[in-house]
C-alpha cells in the first residue's frame, strides 16, 4: 500500500514527501490540532433500467484538505491541485484562525499505528472488463422478468469507488489507507389487476466485484426484490395507533442508526444539542441493550482502517446493558471534551472537514428467538423492512416508514400491510425494548449517511428486537 501511495501523492505529481512534511509543519506550528490530507479517487457507475443502460459515468477526482485547529475555530483550504505551491498558499490561509488566540490548549495524541488490513487495496473498477458489467446488468433484467409474468419493469445498478488517502501531521506522522468499495442494486415493480408495488435488494462492500457479482449471489438478489414486491402485492391497509411492533435483524437497525446514532456523535453532545447530553453513566435503555459502533469489521461497508485523521478505526461500546459508555468522537470534540479520539473522524471528500460520523453501528444479541417475540404479541406489528426516514437529533424524535411490514395477531405473522410508518422518540424508545433476539445480523452492504451536507459509507445492525408501545401510523381498515 506504502508504494501505492507514494506513487499516487508524490512520484506522479512531482512533490517531495520531505518537503509537503515541512510546509504542513509549518502551517501547524502553534496549533492544537490539524492535518493535510491527500486523496484520490476512480469511481464508476451504471445503471440499467427497461432493458437499456441508461447511465454509464466514470470520474477520477484528486485534491488535499489543510486544516488548521485552535481552540473551537478552525482554518480549512482545498484545492484539487496537487502540488508544493497550492499546499504552500493553503498553510498562508488556514494560520489565519490563529489571530486573536493566545496560547495553545493541551493537545490530544497523535497517530497511532494502524491496526490490521481490513479489506484488499485492489482496484475493483479496473477487475472488470466494462463489458461483463453492462452483460451482468442485462442477465438480472432478463432473469427477473423471465421468473414472473406479473414483472413490469426492472432497474439494476452497479457503482465502484477507488480511494487513496494519506494524512500527514506536524513532526512526521503519516498514516494511509485505500479503500475499495462496491455496490449492486436491483429494484423491480409488479402489477396485478391495475395495482403496482415495488420490492428492491442491495449489497455491497470494500472488497472487489467478485463476491457480488457472483451468479448466485445477484440471482438470490434478484429473488429477494421479486419476492418482496409479490408480497406487497398482497399488503392490506392496517389501522394506526400505539401498539406493539417486532422489528426485523440487519437493515431495520437503520432505525437505531438515525434515531439513536447519530444523538451519541461527539458534536452535538459537546454542544449539548443532543437528547443524550450529559447522561454518560446513567441507565438509557432497558436491560440487555448494548450498542457498538465498530469500524474494525473486515470488508464491511462502514469500515476504516484509519479514519480521515489518522486515528486507527475502533470497537466502540455506546450503551452497555442499557448503560451509556461513550460517545463516537474526532479528534477536536475528543479533545474539547477531555477523552480520547475513538477513529469516527470522517469526510466525504478532500472538500470537507472532518466531524463525528458513524461507522458500522449495530445491537448486539440477546437471548430470545424471534418465534418467541412474535409469540408474546397479541395485537402489533412485525417490520421487516425499512424504506426512508427523519429524525430531529435536539429532541430525537423519528418517522420511518416500512417497505416490508406484516400484521401480528395472537402471536401470528398473518397478512402483509401497507402503509406503515412508525413513530416515536429515540431515548423512549431505549426504554421500551422488551425483548431482544439471538439473531443480529448486518445489513447486506448498502447504508449511506449524511450529516450537514456530506454523506459517508456506514453499516447498520441489529437482532429481532420486541418495542412496546411505539406509534404506528397506517390507513383505516
């Protein structure tokens, strides 16, 4: 990867690794914090819909992001120019933030050394040939539309991305990494007797097309977004109101992600704009509840061997049996706050600044079969899946809606619903967990997350989990 890296930052461009460590020493000096950051990227994507490739882009982006911070402030210049004199005109700017401050804060550590490879440094965009791809796209249009008669359009999408970083700090530390990521989407829409409904899968990963691309990984694909529209084909309207909902494992963790996640981000509790301000310590979640966010899992979407300041990725305990442990935290809020970095300092791009983001965020298991959940329901609702949601992170409150949902009737799965949102508050939500399942599971590789205009690969996940009493809004029977 080291040879990669110099390659790409310095023998292509023409810069001295010497010097660019001089000039960024140079604009730190007096600093608490910052870094230079180097990137470059090859991206891909395609995209089949009614048996015609309708999108076919390609993209290489290059550029670095110099940061500058003092206290709360801090100095921020890009460029998409790779060389000694943009980094140089960069360090002028950013020592800017410097006026009107008097000394240094304490200073939080610097790199550590990265732990294990998590995913391979190959480039997937350039693994397969254009043309396999586009043949791939058109096997799943085929293939579904071949399983049902009842098939009335189908869309498939495949995306690469090829990211190289290298983040440089004053006195010589240096980390890197690249980053491989890929990505399969099939949608497909039904009708029946005039009525239309739709099903979707996704998977995807920091690894190489391979595995996703396999012909029975994308068939099983295909069979599930066929599968899932048939079943909505079937959904009945449901009654609203307060009652109890059985979530599903793996992807309905995107719930705990935006209504749960994103209150324990460093930011917003150091400006105490979250709900869960100032309640480290306290029991906020029933017992048996314990959240990680971890960045360490091999290959997942969500992964970083070093996060976007150097900071090794982690396995981070959030809540633990219902305890909150931690915040996810960057470097400034870790050191405005007096605790250490937890590698969730995260970008999009060279363009932006670093903030507490989320990596692969999920509950761990419980006890209990997803059976005996279900079967301690006598009137409720059992959500498979989840489509689009909101959540406001001052008073944590949440809509989601269900793209997959089921009625439960004493202790049965019976008929599939429509229309299901559901409704609620993320700390009352902690509280009203009565049963967790032993059957956590990740998502199949597609969550995105975004955060003040920029959006990052994460992963989500949970077991089969019990709420009582959450707001279901539907459509009267």
């Amino acid at each position: 990867m080291q040879e990669q890296l110099s390659e790409l930052f310095y023998q292509r461009t023409g810069m001295d690794e010497q010097r660019v460590q001089a000039l960024t020493n140079d604009a730190l000096d007096g600093m608490d914090d910052g870094e230079l950051y180097l990137e470059y990227t090859q991206s891909e994507a395609l995209g089949f819909d009614d048996g015609v490739l309708r999108t076919a882009s390609g993209d290489t982006s290059q550029g670095f992001g110099l940061r500058t911070v003092l206290g709360e402030a801090t100095g921020y210049a890009h460029a998409t120019e790779l060389s000694e004199a943009a980094i140089e005109r960069a360090g002028k700017a950013v020592r800017a933030v410097k006026a009107g401050h008097n000394g240094v804060e304490d200073t939080i550590g610097g790199i550590a050394p990265a732990g294990k490879a998590l995913y391979p440094d190959i480039n997937p965009i350039a693994g397969v040939p254009f043309d396999k791809k586009v043949a791939l796209l058109q096997a799943i249009d085929a293939y579904v539309r071949g399983k049902d008669p009842r098939v009335k359009q189908v869309s498939a999408s495949l995306s690469g991305e090829w990211q190289a970083v290298q983040i440089v700090r004053a006195g010589g530390e240096v980390a890197g990494d690249i980053r491989p990521l890929v990505r399969l989407n099939i949608a497909v829409v039904v009708e029946q007797n005039g009525r239309m409904e739709r099903g979707s899968f996704g998977c995807g990963g920091r690894a190489a097309y391979d595995n996703f691309i396999n012909e029975t990984n994308w068939k099983e694909g295909a069979d599930e977004a066929l599968r899932q529209a048939l079943v909505n084909l079937e959904s009945v309207a449901v009654r609203g109101g307060e009652m109890q909902v059985v979530l599903g494992p793996g992807w309905p963790g995107v719930l705990l992600h935006e209504a749960i996640g994103h209150g324990l981000e460093g930011d917003f509790n150091r400006k105490q704009t979250s709900a869960f301000s100032e309640l480290m310590g306290q029991q906020i979640a029933s017992k048996g509840v314990t959240i990680v966010d971890d960045g360490t899992l091999p290959g997942r979407r969500g992964s970083v061997t070093v996060d976007d300041e150097g900071t090794s990725g982690q396995r981070t305990t959030l809540i633990e049996d219902g305890i909150l442990t931690s915040y996810m935290q960057d470097r400034m809020n870790a050191r405005l706050m007096g605790v250490a970095p937890t590698g969730n300092g995260r970008r999009e791009s060279f363009e932006c600044q670093p903030m507490p983001r989320m990596t692969n965020t999920y509950m761990l298991s419980g006890n209990q079969t997803q059976e005996e959940l279900i079967g301690s329901v006598k009137d409720g609702i059992f959500a498979v899946n989840f489509g689009g949601g909101q959540v406001d992170i001052t008073s944590g409150k949440f809509v989601f809606s269900a793209s997959e949902a089921y009625r439960i009737e004493n202790g049965k799965v019976t008929s599939p619903v429509k229309g299901v949102t559901l409704i609620g508050n993320g700390p009352d939500v902690l509280t009203k967990i009565r049963g967790i399942g032993n059957d956590s599971a990740l998502d199949s590789g597609i969550g995105t997350c975004g955060k003040d205009g920029q959006s990052v690969p994460v992963g989500v996940g949970q077991p089969s989990m019990l709420i009582g009493g959450l707001t279901v809004g539907g459509t009267e029977v």
